[in-house]
C-alpha cells in the first residue's frame, strides 16, 4: 500500500494491531487534523511524542470528548453556525470530526450537506477560513503536475470535483462550489467507509458569470467571466492528464457541472479516467431506486407507469434516462420507453423540431405525440397540458422551481391515479416543488410522496405521513467505495443501475413494510455497504474491476472489513516514514 503521508502513515505490528506512525512531534502534531488526538493521547505518548504540557493533564476517549464537543455544538444558534463548528472541528482533529459525525449522523447530514451546504457555498468567502483540497484555475493550471507532487496526501483514491457553474438549485457559484466536494466527501466517509486521507476536494475555478460575485470586494476566486468552449476543455483536459499521471487509481466524481457541458464532461473523460457525474447518474439511480419502492408499495409493475419529469438540466435528464433504462429493463422496447416518458423543460415539453440541445434529444418527444391535444402550431405542451392530458401516474420535480406543482395539477392526478407518486426532488428545501403537507392535503393523504430536502413526517387527519428523503447519498458513497475497493479502470451504466436496484432490494428488506420509499439517514452507512457489496460484485463480473483476485470471495466481508472508522489509534514516533 502506497503511504498515506511523510507525516503520518497506518501500519501494523507484530501482533497485527494497527497503528500510526508519524513522523513530526510536538505542536507540529497537534497543528495537522489528521494527527491531532487533543486530549486522547496517553501518557506514554504525550512523552514520547513531545506533547508534556502541552495538554490539559486528563486523558480522555473519543466518546468523551464527542460527548463534551456535542454539548457545545447544541449551543449554537442557527444551522449555519452549527455547520462552521463542524468545519471547525474537522481542521482541528479529522477523526474527532468523524466520530461525532458517525454518532449522530442523521441529525447532521442536514448541516454539513443540503439543505444547510447551500448557504454555507453562498457564503463560501465570508466564512473561509482554512485552507482544505485544491482550487485548479487558468492562473495554474500549467503547474498541475508541480501542484499535485506538492499535496501532502500521497494516495489519493476519490476526487470530488466541480466547476461550480449549477449548485443544487442556486446556480453559479464560483469559489464556493468547493464547499460542496468538502460536504460530499464527508458523506463518503461517515456513510460510506472511506479513509478521508485517500480522498480530495477540487474547485476548478474556471472564473464566474455571477456579477454579484465578481463585484464582491471580499470574493476569493477568479474575477472572470467564466470559461468556455475550448480554452474551458484544455484546462479540464490539463486536470485530467495530471491526475491520470499522479493517481492512477483515484475516482473522480464530476460534481454540479451545468447541464450545457455536465454531459461533455462525462462522456470526454469516462473512458480516459474512471468517473462518473453524481448529478446525472447518482440522482439517476436516487430516483429510479424510489421509483422501484413506490411501484411496490402499489404492487404494480415500473412498466405500468407513465412518467411526468419536470426540469430538464442535468438531474432531470439524468433521472428520465435511468427511468427509460429501468422500463427496458421491465420488458419495454426502447420505443415503447420513450413514449412512457414526458419531461419538461423551461419552455414546456420537451421536442424533437424546438430543442436545440443535443443531451435533451434522446428523450425528446414527436409534435405527432400531442396532435389531438389541441395545442397550436408553433407552441409545445405546458406541464398542465401534459399532466392534463397524459394523466401520468408518476410526477417528479427537478426544475429548481418553488411551487411549480399546484393544486390543479395535483388534483387532476389524484382523479386518473388512485396513489399518485410524486416526488418534488429540487433542493435546496426553498427550491422544492411542493412541500410533502400540500401534496397530501391536495390527495386526501392518497400520494406517495419522498422529496429532495429533508422534511418532517406529515400529521394528516390523524395518520402520520413518512417523508423520505431521495437523498444522492444513499447512492454515491456506495458506488465510489466499490470503484476503489474493486480499482476500476472504469465505472459502467450498469454498475450506476445496480447501484439503484441495491437501494431498491435494501428498502424492500427494512423498510417498505413501513411504507418507506428511502431508509432513514440513520441507515447511510447499512445502505453504503449493501450499495457497494453490489455494485463491485457488478464490477468484476463486468470486466471494470482490476481487482480480478477478488472473484469468489465473500464481497461483503471484503467491503465491511476495509470500512475506514473514527476511532484514535496508538500512535508510534518514526523519523522516517
């Protein structure tokens, strides 16, 4: 195994007892996130590594000190706040960080990714305080290689990286996206096992369009308009090749990409680099795998459905695609699929002869498709003329459009569809497109309803409503762990479906009973290892795998036994790692 760091670096003894080795004393030790224990180093190592007098004389154990820290983050005033304790706890002592993380995962998925990630990218300057992964721009770019040599991480396995042109539903963002790549790889390593010391954030900061950023005295990034065409392809281009050269094995997970180039981006690089687009694919498989679900509650067949997409960027289209694959995958024809399939842009339906977007066209429907609808020439269907005139029994919302889904439309969905399924999936929580208490009172509690933010279970007439979140985490951690774990030289379509029909098989077992569509946050880390114990079964019997040896062995022992966990180890002074 390559090491982790000059500084620090897991090993084991004699007795095959892991350890940490570490190569700096002192304050040095206590400065480094990775390396600072704080109050939970022993005696023996406060001597041994130079830290007498250093600390406050008790000596205490991780669940002590989360235990002390957690009655100070309760303390804080807003969630905003709460989010930048944590960030603050982190750049202090990572496994500190994780270990309060791991015992309250559900309370603080909400802060350190949506709803609360939105305002802290917002705000990304005005609260920056220390440094955390990398931020590539056409000032560097050139230095790539110097600049990758340079990182203190040496094995770096998954990438999470953005140009922060669409985060969430709130747009460009410039320097702020790379608060995003820092929240999600928190989740995949709280929920999803990964060592964070094999992970890394990265901004390409191909400037902003966003005026009041450029204008902002205090703004942190490039005061650019934003790249484009070919100079914005050779700086990806540039990245690429140098991670290629540094890190052969790492995972790049292309995070909030606009919908103009989130598709180019993935289809120029997945067969150069093993990677894959969260918002496309990940929330391609969140919403099938929910889809899956509902269609059991209502013990109908996914094939029986027809589907209303409203929003047509990269998670709307990344959505219907993986809906059309998951009706062939039920026994419909290709043609049969897109016909089963309406989705919606800004302008209304989306069609062959009045799109000029080359990603839409795959799911684009014929003007033939609506010529008894009444509609004039020149015009193409609104979504109420769609819902109105399809009687679509599925309804899911990725516009970034508040309260596009009224009452009206509802209704005229509850009256051809005795349980309507409909799942407004926009984040962040301002950007939903009805809120779960509307859709229910509007169905007389009939809906099948999960959403994109987290929301409070529904009080109605007596009879309380679960609202599960169709949350990207319950896929991606799962599916870049396997890419690791399995050392893919490429991550397949079918690797992202099995990733969606795991999440699917796992609500089945535990929890549609209750009448769960998702599983609690609570289960994040249950629902990585089963998604990933699947999905690196996928990829070895794909070919995608190197890891080739792994053939015949018990895949989730394998995964459950190289699950990275927040827990202090005894730590051992080397000069030389």
């Amino acid at each position: 195994m390559t090491k982790l760091s000059d500084y620090f670096n897991y090993q084991i003894d004699a007795e095959g007892n892991t350890f940490m080795a570490v190569s700096i004393r002192g304050v040095t030790l206590l400065r480094l996130p990775a390396t600072n224990k704080g109050t939970a180093f022993t005696l023996q190592e406060r001597i041994e590594l130079g830290l007498e007098g250093l600390l406050p004389p008790l000596i205490s154990e991780i669940e002590e000190q989360v235990a002390r820290l957690y009655i100070t983050y309760q303390k804080q005033t807003d969630d905003l706040a709460k989010y930048q304790f944590l960030r603050a706890m982190q750049e202090r002592s990572e496994v500190l960080f994780y270990g309060m993380l791991e015992r309250h995962l559900e309370e603080m998925v909400p802060i350190i990714y949506t709803p609360t990630i939105g305002l802290a990218v917002q705000q990304f300057s005005a609260l920056y305080r220390t440094a955390r992964g990398l931020t590539l721009s056409a000032d560097n770019i050139d230095h790539a290689d110097r600049i990758l040599d340079d990182y203190p991480w040496h094995d770096i396995r998954l990438m999470v990286v953005t140009d922060s042109s669409a985060i969430l539903g709130i747009g460009d963002q410039g320097m702020g996206g790379l608060a995003i790549c820092i929240g999600k790889l928190a989740l995949y390593t709280a929920g999803g096992g990964l060592c964070p010391f094999q992970t890394l954030p990265v901004n390409l900061d191909v400037g902003t369009n966003r005026e009041a950023l450029l204008n902002d005295p205090h703004y942190l990034g490039i005061r650019q308009k934003r790249l484009h065409d070919e100079p914005y392809f050779e700086l990806v281009d540039k990245f690429v090749t140098a991670v290629r050269n540094k890190w052969p094995k790492a995972i790049i997970q292309w995070e909030d990409f606009a919908k103009n180039v989130a598709f180019d981006v993935l289809a120029r690089y997945r067969d150069q680099i093993p990677c894959f687009n969260d918002d496309i694919q990940g929330t391609g498989a969140m919403a099938l795998a929910g889809l899956l679900s509902a269609c059991r509650i209502k013990g109908e067949s996914l094939a029986d459905q027809t589907i209303v997409v409203a929003g047509a960027g990269a998670g709307g289209i990344g959505v219907a695609s993986a809906i059309k694959e998951g009706l062939i995958r039920a026994g419909l024809t290709e043609a049969q699929a897109r016909r089963q399939i309406f989705v919606i842009d800004g302008r209304g339906l989306v069609v062959e002869d009045f799109t000029t977007d080359a990603y839409k066209l795959p799911l684009a429907h014929s003007p033939d498709s609506y010529k008894d609808w009444g509609i004039e020439a020149g015009r193409v269907p609104t979504l109420q003329e769609v819902v109105n005139y399809v009687k679509p029994g599925v309804l899911l919302g990725l516009s970034g459009v508040a309260d596009l889904f009224n009452e009206t439309m509802i209704k005229s969905m509850v009256e051809n569809h005795a349980r309507p399924i409909i799942f407004p999936l926009s984040n962040p929580t301002a950007n939903c497109e009805a809120t779960p208490q509307d859709l229910l009172e509007w169905t007389e509690g009939q809906a099948i309803v999960a959403t994109g933010s987290p929301f409070p279970d529904v009080e109605f007439q007596g009879k309380r409503y679960p609202i599960g979140q169709g949350n990207n985490a319950f896929i991606f951690p799962g599916l870049g762990f396997a890419a690791v774990l399995g050392e893919c030289t490429r991550i397949s379509d079918a690797m992202v479906a099995e990733s969606a029909y795991a999440l699917a098989d796992y609500v089945a077992e535990h929890w549609l009973d209750a009448g769960q569509i998702y599983p609690p946050v609570a289960d994040l880390k249950k629902v990585s290892l089963f998604v990933a114990t699947r999905v690196l079964a996928k990829a070895l019997e794909e070919g995608c795998a190197s890891r080739q040896d792994l053939l015949g062995t018990d895949l989730e022992a394998y995964v459950k036994a190289h699950f990275w966990q927040a827990k202090h180890l005894p730590f051992k002074y080397e000069q030389a790692l």
